[in-house]
C-alpha cells in the first residue's frame, strides 16, 4: 500500500482500499535498516571506539617482554579480554543507557519493529566492534610484538572464543544496563567494573594477588574468557581445563543474558 | 465545524483500564477518533492522559478493556495497528548522530515505505528543510527537530497521527506552522490524537476534546459546547480572569486549581 504510494508531499492524500491489509515490511526488512543506522551512528561515534581499542592495544604494545617468557598467546589473550570488556561494559552498555534515556527505544517500539530486531541489530554492531578489535589486536601482535607462532586455523578459533568471550560482557552490559536507569549511573558503575576488572584479572592472571585471588581470577569472567582465548590460539593447548572454562563462559553469558532480559526495561521512567 | 469527518473510527478506546500495582491510573476510559478529526485529550498532569496514550501506542499493556487503531487491535494484531499509527513523542527520539536524511530513510525502511533520493529531497523542502538534510538531528532547532519528527509520524500515510505535546517549547511563528500542518493533516483525512497543556491551542485546533482526571474522562465534546454548555457552573465562573469565558476557565472550573504534581 504504501511503497506504492506517492510520497513527492510530506503529508500524501489518503486514498486506501478498506478492505486492503496494511502492508508490513519483512522482519529482515526492518532489521537492516536498523542496522545501516545502527552501523552508521557507530561509525560517527568512531572516536569513542577507538578509545575502546586504544587500551588493549597500549598494553599490547607494552607487554611486548613478556611475549618471550609467557607465550604470545598468554599476552594477546589478556588483551583480547580487556578489549572485550571494554566493548560490552564502555561501549554496549552506555550507548543503550543513552539512547533509551533520549527516548530513542521507545520512538522504535511504536513503530512495527519487535524487540528481538532492535536489539539484534545493536548487538550485530558489537560483534563488528569485537572481530576489528580482535583483528587489531592480531596485527599489532604480529607486527609489533612479533608473535608469530600462532597458526591461521589458531587465528580463525581464536576470533570464535572472542566472539563467545564478548557475549559474556555484553550480557554483563546489559544486565548493569537493566539494573541502572540512569546513563550517568551506568557510565560510572560499568567503568568501575571495568576496572576492577582489568586490576584485579591482569595482576591476578600474574600472580601479583595471592594464590587465593589467582584461583577466583581463573574462574571469573575475566579468567574463563581470557582461558578460552588462550587455548584457541596455542596449537594443542586446549585440554580438560580450557573445556571447562568454556562451560563456565556460556554459564555466565547466559547468567547475565537472563538477568539483562528480566531486568531491562525500555524506558527510564 | 465540519473537517471531512468520514464517520470511519481510526481509534477506537473502550472500557480501558491502567493501573500500577494498586494504583489505578485509567478508569473505564472510552472514546473514539474519526477519520479527519484533530480529537484533544486534556488534563492535568497525573490525571491519566500519558497512560492512555501508552496504551495506545502499544508500550503499556492495560489490565483491561479494547483498543482499535483502524480497526486493528493494538493486542492481538499489534504489527499491523503500529503501521496504522504514526506517533509524534514529547521527547526527541532519533538518534542525534544521524542526519535527517539518514533518518527518514531509516523510518521508511521500519515502515516499508520506498523513497528515491528525490522524494526524500521532496519531503524536506516541504518542510523547509532541504538545507538541513545533511545536518545531524543533534545540531537542529527545536522547531526543526518537530518538523521531522513530524515528517516521520506520517511517512507511511497512518490512519491516526498521535501527537504528544507537539508544541511545547516552541515560538509563536513555530507554532502555528505546526497548527497549519495539522489543519492540513485532517484534511488529508487522517485522524488525529493530540494532547496540550495549551487551551488556546486545544481551542483553535480541536474539533473534539475530551477532559480526563484522576483516571476518568469527565467530559467530551467541541470546544465551544464545552464553553456553552460550562458557563454557568459557579467553579467555571471563579476561575474567568476576563470577563469572557474560555476553555481554559472550563478546564480549570471541573479539573480544580490545585497543581499537580
């Protein structure tokens, strides 16, 4: 009905059939347009994800001496990890508390879009986010740090645990996002987290804490998601512990998918 | 007043109910837009109105009672009945990063309608803003942010246009522009839900209004019935500042002068 209509005028003549059903545009339809807006608001934002990708990389760079005593992929997994929180924790989570509180969710939700696509859209953008952080991450490894141990098929299983890695903190995003109403809030809390984080994983992982935090470290987000990318990325590394570690990955993606769906609501009033 | 009135219902409420926990918000609420009619739902702030546009919109599920957006139920055929509706929010609601070009072709694509870059160019200079369609919505006016969100709650050419509080926040000269795309609107034959504080616009644009407090609709008619039918009740009377009675003295007489919160 529409598509056919003329639209030369902001305001066109209605000339509908009544017994004509109202046209609705294909779910697919409607998701690629969300997600070419989606896709483009993020790409405008470019300065802010480069900041994203900025600090992995740094301590990429400067962990260049440890490549040599602990392994290439013990280094990029680290970094991956603190990539992958900073995407889901900084990024997701903010850019969802800001657009609801300007009420951009609900001006969608009127229109015949359904939830699932506007926030499969949002997380399609993430994923895109991951595989370039991911892949620069890679590239300054291999330039930079010259890791040149790891194998393509290591490359291409190490982009599959990040991308499963990320779904734990994207989760995470959206549970904080679901818990918190307000933007500022939410800014302040997922960069707390953050950095809780990064101090308490990193100095954990290199056994600066204790053996007592060392051990919850292992089997924290942080630990589980810097294990699998690990293991992916060292030919034969991936044993009992890397499986289990992956169990306990999907366990808290999908612990805090359904606290970010049972928490979460579309306004902040 | 006669404004093509088609006698078609494009919104139908009826027996509608809201409440929060305990709290009721909506009381039996019925009422119905034709086709070609600016309908104005007033009331102080808290008496309900936000609630029953939630309703009809589809974001707030009522625990009972039926609403019909051109005929489609907003609960059981909820795709269809947000194609019939277009909504213009008190908020802005697009995303500042994109351009107004960028924005329109996003709704369109929500909405299945197709444009070529001509039309999209023909739909701004009709608001005058061909100018501004590489501009981002964050760097517009208020009035020019109005104009596209206005744009975008009729690019699919909906049955009823609902209009939360368009003028707020406006200049005169904005204002009006706004109350001629309305006029324009009806003429059209799209129906219309508006809500306002502003009774002069209520008054000059309305060709039905419906008063809701503490839940209820406690009166529908035209504006000037409201003003005839109203003027000699002694509320109405006290509230007059000049002598000559207005729907803002009517609004006051039955609403009462306490602020709400």
């Amino acid at each position: 009905m529409l598509s056919q209509r003329s639209t030369n005028h902001i305001l066109p003549i209605i000339s509908k059939d009544p017994h004509m059903q109202r046209q609705i545009p294909s779910s697919f339809a409607v998701y690629s347009s969300l997600l070419k807006a989606d896709l483009t608001a993020q790409w405008r934002n470019r300065r802010a994800s480069i900041l994203v990708i900025l600090v992995p990389v740094i301590i990429l760079m400067t962990w260049k001496g440890l490549v040599e005593r602990n392994g290439g992929a013990f280094v990029l997994s680290n970094c991956i990890t603190v990539g992958l929180m900073a995407i889901g924790l900084m990024g997701y989570s903010n850019s969802v508390a800001r657009d609801r509180d300007k009420g951009i969710f609900q001006r969608l939700r009127v229109a015949p879009t359904s939830a699932w696509s506007i926030m499969t859209s949002r997380l399609t953008v993430q994923l895109v986010m991951i595989i370039i952080m991911t892949t620069t991450l890679f590239i300054v490894g291999y330039r930079f740090d010259h890791i040149t141990t790891i194998s393509a098929g290591s490359y291409a299983f190490g982009f599959l645990t990040a991308i499963v890695g990320g779904s734990v903190y994207l989760s995470l995003g959206q549970a904080v996002v679901g818990l918190i109403r307000n933007p500022e809030t939410v800014n302040v809390v997922t960069r707390l987290v953050y950095f809780v984080f990064i101090m308490t994983g990193m100095f954990g992982e290199l056994g600066m804490l204790g053996p007592e935090i060392g051990h919850a470290v292992k089997w924290s987000p942080y630990g589980t998601v810097k294990r699998i990318v690990s293991s992916s990325l060292e030919s034969g590394a991936w044993d009992q512990n890397a499986s289990i570690a992956l169990a306990a990955t999907v366990g808290y993606a999908i612990l805090f998918t359904l606290l970010g769906i049972k928490w979460f609501k579309w306004n902040t009033r | 007043m006669d404004h093509h009135h088609n006698n078609t219902a494009v919104l139908q409420v009826e027996d509608l109910n809201v409440y929060y926990g305990a709290v009721q918000a909506v009381r039996n609420v019925s009422f119905t837009v034709q086709a070609g009619e600016i309908f104005g739902l007033l009331g102080p702030n808290g008496a309900g109105k936000t609630s029953t546009l939630s309703a009809v919109e589809g974001l707030l599920r009522p625990q009972s009672g039926t609403i019909r957006v051109a005929g489609y139920s907003i609960r059981e055929e909820s795709k269809q009945a947000r194609a019939s509706l277009g909504v213009q929010l008190q908020a802005t609601s697009f995303q500042p990063e994109l351009t107004v070009t960028e924005i329109i072709q996003l709704y369109a694509g929500i909405y299945g309608v197709s444009l070529t870059k001509q039309q999209v160019d023909g739909v701004l200079s009709n608001i005058n803003l061909r100018d501004a369609a590489a501009k981002r919505f964050g760097q517009l006016s208020g009035g020019q942010q109005q104009r596209v969100s206005l744009v975008i709650a009729t690019i699919h050419d909906p049955e009823l246009v609902l209009l939360d509080e368009p003028t707020t926040g406006l200049d005169p000269q904005s204002r009006r522009q706004l109350w001629v795309r309305m006029e324009s609107m009806r003429e059209k034959g799209h129906g219309i839900l508006l809500t306002t504080h502003s009774m002069e616009e209520a008054e000059a644009v309305c060709d039905r209004i419906a008063i809701i407090d503490h839940g209820q609709i406690i009166t529908i008619d035209t504006p000037q019935a409201l003003i005839d039918s109203n003027r000699d009740k002694p509320e109405v009377i006290q509230a007059s500042r000049k002598g000559k009675i207005t729907l803002e003295d009517v609004f006051i007489g039955l609403t009462g002068s306490t602020i709400r919160s």
